[in-house]
C-alpha cells in the first residue's frame, strides 16, 4: 500500500480528478430505477478496459439488464455524451475561431457473432467510425463524431462532419482527410476550404516524384464531372531492402510542396495517437446490437476527452488510476473489488514510479 500512496501524492491536480469522476458519472445517466448501477457498470468496465458483462455482477445488475438499459435509451444517451465531449473542446478552444481540421476514421472490429448495419464489412465483423478533431495546446480535440452505417458516401460522412463543426461557431483554416475519403464528391465539397487530402497510388498511377496538375478519370462519373487539383507523389525506403514506396496527396494550396506534405502531417497525424488512446478506454462487450458497441466507443472518447484535460501532466494509465484508486468508495463502490486485485495493481503502480 506504500507505493499507492506515494504515486498518489505525487500526482498533480487530485481535486480536479474528483471533479472530473463525479461529473463522469452525472453527465452518462439512464432513467430508471436501476439507471445508477447501469451506468457505473459500463464505466467501470472502460476504467479497467474489462468487460461490460463482468463488471454487471460487480453491482448487482444482470448483464441482460445493463442491454436492456442501452438498447432503450442508448441512442439519447449517446447524444448527451457527445455533447459533452463538445462542451469540453468548446472549454480548451475558448477564444479559437479558426482551426486546423483533420477528417479521419478507425475501424473496431468485433469477434462472434456479426452486428447488423454495419458501414464497413458486410459479414459484420466491423465498422468505421468517422470524427473531425483539432489539435491546440498539445491536446487533440474532438470535434464532431458520425458512425458509418451502410449506405452512407463519403461526401455525406465529410459534409455530416463539417456541418458539426461550423455549428459550433469555427471557421476551418486547413482541412486533411486520410485517404480512405478519396472521390471525387469529396473533392468537390472540399474544394471551398484550403485542403490537403491523401490519394491512394492506385488511384492515379504515379509512381515517381511529381508535383503537378492532375484530372480524375472516374469511370462512374461523366467528363464534365471529373475534377482537377494539384497532386504530390513522393516515395520513401521501407524494409531492409529500402524499396522505394509512394504516396500521394490532393492539395489546392499554393505552397512548396514539402511544405504541404509538413502541413498534413502536422494536422492529421496527431489523431492516429488519439485513436490508441480512445481504444485503451474501451471495454468489451459480447452484445451484437449496434447501439451497444456505438455506446461504448462513444464512452471511451468521453474518458479520453476527460482525459486531454491533463495531457502532459499525467500518463493516460496514471489518469485511469487515479479515477479508480481514489475515488473508488465514493464513486463506484468497488472497495471489495479493489481489495481483490489490489497485488497485481501495486505492481503495476511499481512500474510507474520507476519510469
């Protein structure tokens, strides 16, 4: 218990901590007389990246009851949480009306059973999840959020995300997308802000070094509707043998093309790390129903928004920690639990004071 209690005096900002778990608990509520333990079930399984179905028993909730809950009300609590985490770019943002946007999605995939409309695989096994986030301040925003759901394009996705973020009051200064939203609806829609876009090499059959004018030849879109934009082709080594690999970037900024390619991965590269870090907050459920798994990515984003407040002052496992270890009586009742698992949490907790 020793080590527990000199990481937890080293720590910074421990009242802020608190703040930050009561409000975690008040801001994620479902109606009913059983709501509170539902509700701490699922927060519970993110903080210790466990399963939802484990972490029910905890409190005396059957598993059925925690996808009862969610399956009810999970489309109007997932809309409350991300409002939240709104609230929470809007408070690091204060004063910013220009930004940086960076387009881009990740893909959770899910083993057993499929998950019916899903907008990435048609076994169901996997979907995409599609956000726009702004980096300030060392901390990566999230902005707006859309799930992609079959049917959907890319343009729809791209315009569903924009109009998020304009509502919100910005005017975007530079826009990257990753090169999954490339076509040519995108282009077009995106040709009204400045913008860097990745292109896949297959895509245009360049495989050298080239700065240039290029016309998309789209076999599913007319002559009159192709669209024209400066492409950058530029090759890295790779692997032992360093072969040459290429890669490409649709852009209508005026700039010196290396500093177009600093551009886009100064915008767009941060997020990849966001990502990581959402998906470290993310339990484990063996519910097949869509709102469920939505419901939970969207409560891992909230603890990682929660946890960009600290960014740069305590590691991401230091911050769940602290949320488990200090305020455990007060906010999930997990005393008995704790006591179980306390050696190999001790160890753990060991490792971090070492670093």
């Amino acid at each position: 218990m020793w080590e527990i209690k000199v990481i937890i005096h080293h720590l910074p900002h421990q009242n802020n901590v608190q703040q930050i778990g009561y409000k975690l608990l008040s801001m994620f509520s479902f109606k009913g007389k059983r709501g509170e333990e539902v509700a701490r079930t699922l927060i519970s399984a993110c903080l210790w990246n466990d399963s939802v179905e484990s972490k029910s028993r905890a409190y005396g909730v059957s598993p059925q009851t925690v996808r009862n809950y969610v399956e009810e009300q999970g489309v109007e609590v997932v809309e409350k949480l991300l409002e939240q985490v709104r609230k929470i770019s809007l408070e690091v943002l204060k004063g910013v009306r220009e930004i940086d946007l960076s387009i881009d999605w990740t893909t959770k995939t899910w083993y057993g059973k499929t998950v019916g409309g899903l907008g990435s695989s048609e076994e169901g096994s996997s979907w995409n999840y599609a956000t726009a986030t702004t980096k300030f301040d060392g901390k990566v925003l999230l902005l707006a959020f859309v799930t992609l759901v079959k049917g959907m394009t890319k343009d729809e996705v791209v315009k569903a995300l924009v109009e998020q973020v304009v509502a919100m009051g910005f005017k975007i200064r530079l826009m990257t997308l990753d090169a999954g939203f490339y076509a040519i609806d995108v282009l077009n829609f995106v040709s009204q802000f400045k913008y860097v876009i990745g292109v896949p090499v297959g895509d245009v059959k360049v495989y050298e070094e080239f700065d240039g004018e290029y016309e998309t030849n789209s076999k599913r879109h007319r002559r009159d509707e192709q669209v024209e934009f400066r492409l950058l082709v530029y090759g890295r080594e790779k692997g032992k043998r360093k072969k040459v690999v290429y890669f490409a970037r649709a852009t209508n900024l005026d700039l010196p093309k290396g500093e177009v390619l600093k551009l886009y991965n100064k915008v767009r590269g941060p997020i990849e790390t966001s990502y990581r870090n959402i998906k470290a907050f993310l339990p484990f459920t063996s519910s097949t129903k869509f709102v469920f798994r939505t419901l939970i990515f969207v409560l891992a984003i909230v603890l990682y928004s929660l946890y960009t407040v600290f960014k740069g002052e305590v590691r991401r496992e230091q911050f769940r920690l602290l949320l488990i270890l200090l305020f455990s009586d007060d906010l999930f009742y997990l005393k008995d639990f704790l006591l179980k698992s306390i050696e190999p949490l001790i160890n753990n907790i060991y490792l971090f004071s070492r670093r």
